[in-house]
C-alpha cells in the first residue's frame, strides 16, 4: 500500500511520476472510488483527474466513451456475473446499500485515519467499500429470492 | 435510488448497529481496548452529525440502490 501514497504537493512531476500517478487513478477507478476522492488523495482537482482519465483514453486511441463505460463495468463485474448466471428472459433484481457517502460511514473512514491505528485501518477505510459491496451485491441476491429485508 | 429513515435511540443506537455491520471490518483488527476507545470516538462523532430528536430519538438516513437486470 505505501507505494501507492500521493507524492508532495506542489511538486512538479518528472515524466515518471506522471506515469505513476496514472497508474494510481486508474488502480483507484477501478477498486470504486469517485474522481472528488481520489483528487483529494492526489492533491488535485476532481477536473484535472478527469482530464488525466480522459487523456490517458485518448492516447489509447480509443473510443473515449466506450473505453470508459468499460471501465465503469469493470466496478460492476461480480453483479455481471450474477446476471451472466440467468437463464434466458430470467430476471435478477438485487439491492445494495449505497451509504459510502453517508456521514455515518464517513466518520468511521476518518475515526479509522486519525487514531493511534491509523496505520493498520487505512487500508480498509480506502478498500472496504468495494468489498463489502461486492459481497453485499451477493447476499442481497440470495435475499430476493428469499423476501425483502429487514436491516 | 430509495433512502430509508431509520429510527434509533441516539446516536447510540446507530453505533451498535453498525458495530455488527459495517464497522466490523475496522473492529476486528483493533484489541478490546482499541475497540472501545474506537466506538467511543465514533459515538461522540455520531452525537454531533445525527442529533437527538426532542423524543430522544435519533434518524438515520440509509440509501439503498435498486438494480433489477433481465436477461434477454
């Protein structure tokens, strides 16, 4: 995980860096996170991490928009999965709890980056999101078949 | 998108809901005297974002996302 940390601030980046620093957004988009969050870890605007995105797609020479959708799916890949499972004309319907801006999951991420165990919990505060929604997608599909849920 | 209010004694209430749930993650890597100074730094910091309400009560908004998916 350390290697990951944003560099200083302020500092012009060598071409390396920058390099690095694409590697970083994109290992970022695709565990889930929002282009506001990661330009607070990189100590940029949400418009330039966009724009680093938008950059690095184009230089793929690719369809920007296409490419992007993919990488939007990649978030998506274990509800894909479910859905791959259906039969054909098979409906799933799920839910999942979309709390991760709530101040209640907040607060947990920041009491877990400011305490004496900082070091151990940061790495959940940054990837927990996507575990658990990952393992929520999967119980709230067993849940529907089962009836709604309580809590 | 649908955002259920649930309702809890206090902020409390919202803690030891979320201690068996989404807090787990954090609490299990955490001592016994790590986990409380933890839960109590999370109350305190629930008292000030989901105020007691006149009957005592505290409302906890809760978004849950929607997905239905058919296969064609």
């Amino acid at each position: 995980m350390e290697q990951d940390l944003a560099p200083a601030p302020k500092k012009r980046l060598t071409a390396f860096g920058r390099k690095a620093r694409q590697k970083r957004i994109f290992a970022r988009l695709r565990e889930g996170w929002a282009y506001d969050e990661i330009a607070r870890e990189e100590r940029l605007t949400a418009a330039r991490v966009r724009m680093i995105v938008s950059e690095v797609l184009q230089k793929r020479e690719v369809d920007d928009s296409s490419a992007h959708a993919l990488l939007q799916l990649s978030r998506l890949a274990p509800a894909v999965q479910l859905a791959a499972s259906l039969a054909p004309g098979g409906v799933l319907a799920t839910q999942m709890p979309s709390t991760a801006r709530e101040s209640s999951h907040a607060l947990m991420r920041m009491v877990a980056a400011e305490g004496p165990w900082s070091s151990r919990l940061l790495p959940v505060a940054k990837t927990g999101r996507l575990s658990v929604s990952s393992k929520t997608i999967t119980a709230g599909c067993v849940q529907s078949r089962r009836g709604p849920r309580s809590g | 998108m649908t955002t259920y209010v649930h309702l809890f004694d206090g902020a409390d209430g919202i803690a030891d809901w979320f201690a068996g749930s989404a807090l787990q993650p954090f609490l299990e890597l955490l001592s016994d005297d790590e986990r409380c100074d933890f839960l109590a730094r999370y109350r305190e910091g629930l008292r000030d974002a989901y105020p007691t309400q006149p009957d005592g009560k505290a409302l906890l908004a809760y978004p849950r996302l929607f997905i239905v998916a058919i296969r064609g």
